[in-house]
C-alpha cells in the first residue's frame, strides 16, 4: 500500500524495505499518447510499428550491448516522442522529497554511512 497523498507521482517502499519505487504514471500516459499521435499517417502509423516489431525481436531475442538502446530511440524517433519528463509544483516537490526521505531513511537503515551525501573531489556536495 502507498501511503501517498498522490500515489500516482510517489516514492514508495518495497515490503522488505529494500528496495524503493518511484512511481510516475503521467510518463506511461504520455509515452502512449505520444506513441499513437501521428497514427492517422498511415506513412508514420507504418514506420511506428516497423520499429515496435524491430524492439519486440530484440526483447524477445538475445541481445547484444547497445541494441535494445537503439531500438528504443527508434520507436522514439518513429513517433517524435518527447522526453520523459514531469514538471513538478512546489508542493509535489516538497511532498515528493518527505516521501524520499522516508524510502532513504528505511533503505539505509542497516548502513548509516549511505545517508550521508557523499562530497566531490573539491569539497561540494554531489547531487
């Protein structure tokens, strides 16, 4: 269960508590209406689905390094999709970085040393 005001854009934590999720459904909703926007071309409705059949033979078939990277940016290129992003309100920020706070807290909760962010090479703190 996740205990999220907006379980649709959240952090939440596996049952053991070793693992956590970011869930952000707006992305596969906006990765399918991407996907399907130009199919009344049937010119564009073709190639998007050339390139799916191609990204299906490489998932269903062993894979070399790099080739299911470049099918996907395919289908991408094939359907001019946008990059998978969200913008973010200052409340879901805020929510957003309690919710985090809680998954770290749990995930490092056998390593203490894992909460602390770890410095650059001139002192600044890393992202």
């Amino acid at each position: 269960m996740n205990p999220s005001t907006n379980p649709d854009l959240s952090f939440e934590l596996r049952a053991d508590w070793l693992t956590g999720y970011l869930r952000a459904d707006q992305i596969r909703t906006d990765t399918l209406v991407q996907l399907v926007s130009h199919w009344g071309d049937p010119d564009a409705r073709d190639d998007i689905i050339a390139r799916l059949d191609q990204l299906a033979e490489v998932v269903q078939g062993p894979r070399r390094e790099g080739e299911l990277d470049a099918a996907v940016e395919a289908v991408e290129e094939a359907a001019v999709m946008d990059t998978a992003r969200i913008e973010l309100t200052v409340r879901a920020a805020r929510r957003l970085m309690q919710e985090l706070g809680h998954v770290a807290s749990k995930l490092c909760r056998f390593n203490p040393a894992g909460t602390r962010i770890p410095r650059q090479q001139d002192g600044r703190r890393s992202a």
